[in-house]
C-alpha cells in the first residue's frame, strides 16, 4: 500500500508542477506598476486632466477603491467617461493595465 500512495502522490505531483511553476513565473515577473504608470498614465492622472483621480489623492480614489478592484479593473481595461481603453495604449497587457491600477489605487 505505501509504493501505491508514493506513486499517487508522485502523479499528483507531475499533474500539478506545471500550475505551480507558471503561477510562480507570473508572480517573479512581477509587473511594475509604478512604470507602467509612469509611461502610460500619468499624462492624465498625475494632472487631473479631464477628471482623472489624481495619484496620491486619497479623497478621489477613496470611492473608487471602494467599488472594489474588479469595478477598477474593468473601468481601466475596457475605458471610463473620458478614459480610452488601456488608457489609451492598446499595446498594453491585461496584467499591465492592473498592475498600474493597483499602484495608483494604493498611492
């Protein structure tokens, strides 16, 4: 019986190794949202242009926090009021996109 519950768990293993190293690769990566930003965003957001919640202004983004991330998220993807979609880089990742919305929302 222990050869049969090493060899499960030696299966289960190799069936979930792959998960594993990709969740752990993405988080390495660790997108920089402050670049992101930087490059990308702050033309408006740093300026208020049209309405952007500044960075660092914790009375405009309070609300918006509130809605949760995922409401920021698709705001940010998919466009906003004034805001183009991507904040107007389509070139832009998904993985991208939110890591600079995580660094303004927290700023």
């Amino acid at each position: 019986m222990k050869a049969f519950t090493k060899l499960t768990v030696a299966i289960a293993a190799a069936a979930l190794a792959p998960a594993v190293l990709a969740a752990a690769a993405a988080k390495g990566a660790g997108v920089n949202g402050e670049k992101i930003y930087s490059a990308n965003c702050a033309s408006c957001h740093a300026a208020g242009v049209l309405g952007a919640p500044k960075v660092g202004d914790k009375a405009a983004w309070g609300p918006r926090v509130k809605q949760g991330k995922e409401v920021l998220y698709t705001h940010a993807l998919n466009g906003f009021k004034m805001m183009p979609p991507k904040g107007g880089n389509p070139g832009l990742k998904d993985d991208e996109v939110k890591a600079a919305i995580d660094f303004m929302a927290k700023s």
